[in-house]
C-alpha cells in the first residue's frame, strides 16, 4: 500500500503571509487534488492536477496557487492569509478517476 | 445551489441498528459516485464506489444507485461505534480532468 504525506501538520500564520503546504504521495498516482475543509463541514476543491505540469481550477481556486513540480508531489500556496482564518487542508491522489486516498490534513490557523 | 446535497445532516441510531444515508444530484451528468468516510482529525477513506444503477453490498455497507433520479444512498446494517463519523457523498461526471465534487456530510452517531 502506499501513503500520502502532508507537511506541516500545523500551520500558523500572520494576516497577509504567504503560506506553502506540501503533500507526497507514493501510490504512483497520476492526479493530485487538493481541498479546503472548514470545520466539520464538506470538501471544497481548490486546485487538481491529472499529470505531472498539469493544474486545473477548482471551486475555491481565487487566493491560492498550485504547484505539480513533480508526478510524486503537489504543492499549494495560500498567497494572503485572512485573518481568523482557520480550516484544515487536505492532499488526495488518484489514479485516474478511481477512488481518492487522502493525506491527514494540513491545519491551518491566522492571527 | 450545491450540486451534491446530502441528508439528513445528522443521524443518530443504537448499536446494531441500521443507518441510512441519503445523496442527490442536480447535476444530470453526474455519473460516478463514492461514499467516503471521515473520522475526527483524520483524511477522509473510501469507502465503495458505484457507477452503475442497482445496489452493491460490500459487508455490512450497501449502496443504491439509481441515476434516473439522481438518487444515491449508503446503508449501514448492524452499526457499530466505530462507525460514528462525517460521511461524504461524491459524484463526478467523468470527463473534463477528473473534477470530483462532495456533499456536505451526515455526521452518524452510533450510541452503545
């Protein structure tokens, strides 16, 4: 089996700070996503990548860039952090338009 | 309006009782759904797929599809504690890059 690491677990931050978050995968995986979860709540797509070089936009795209430097790893950049923001962050690969293993969570929080 | 709209929001049901999770779409081609699971502080985990209209029993799960009517649920039979979590409903319509959209959740409880 393979696993889906995501760096850092927890994440502080100031108002206005560019923030990166960092997610492995080791599956082989051909696309990468990457979702917004607020507190309990649903999945909300921010940016998704079908091969390596590849970004698609999701939903929640606007305040975010993405990066898919290589097949194995898929980074994303919050570029101006709200104050009092505080959400959960999650890494998914796939092969394809199978099932989604998903990484445990980048936390995030903004003074 | 979301595309994928799950219900109840919450459901609580006795240990060894049966849970019933509804989804539907507004969304006509939605094709492709999944039923995922999340516990508290972890990612969400699969739990079956079904593309194809009918049921499909994977243990103690089954999940109904019927796609005329944009109706997916997820039966639980026999619950146990360790069911108790954020259920998802995800539907996607296959094309387009793969673009996955989730439901909101029902947050099951299952009480001893």
């Amino acid at each position: 089996g393979g696993i889906i690491t995501q760096t850092p677990k927890f994440l502080i931050g100031q108002e206005g700070q560019k923030l990166t978050l960092k997610c492995q995968q080791n599956f082989n995986h051909d696309t990468m996503y990457w979702y917004r979860q607020d507190s309990g709540k649903g999945l909300r797509l921010i940016y998704y990548s079908i091969t390596e070089n590849d970004l698609q936009k999701g939903d929640l795209s606007e305040g975010y860039d993405a990066s898919r430097e290589k097949k194995s790893s898929f980074s994303l950049t919050v570029t101006s952090a709200q104050k009092n923001e505080m959400a959960v962050f999650l890494c998914a690969s796939s092969m394809g338009l199978d099932t989604q293993y998903f990484g445990p969570g980048t936390r995030l929080l903004v003074l | 309006q979301q595309k994928v709209q799950q219900s109840p929001e919450s459901l609580s049901v006795p240990e060894g009782g049966m849970a019933s999770l509804n989804c539907t779409s507004s969304d006509r081609n939605f094709q492709y759904f999944w039923w995922y699971r999340q516990h508290s502080g972890e990612g969400p985990k699969a739990l079956m797929s079904i593309f194809s209209d009918g049921d499909k029993k994977e243990g103690r799960f089954t999940a109904h599809l019927n796609k005329a009517s944009l109706h997916v649920s997820l039966h639980i039979r026999d619950s146990q504690p360790s069911d108790s979590a954020l259920y998802f409903c995800a539907a996607s319509e296959g094309t387009g890059g793969y673009k996955v959209v989730f439901g909101s959740g029902t947050r099951l409880l299952v009480s001893p």
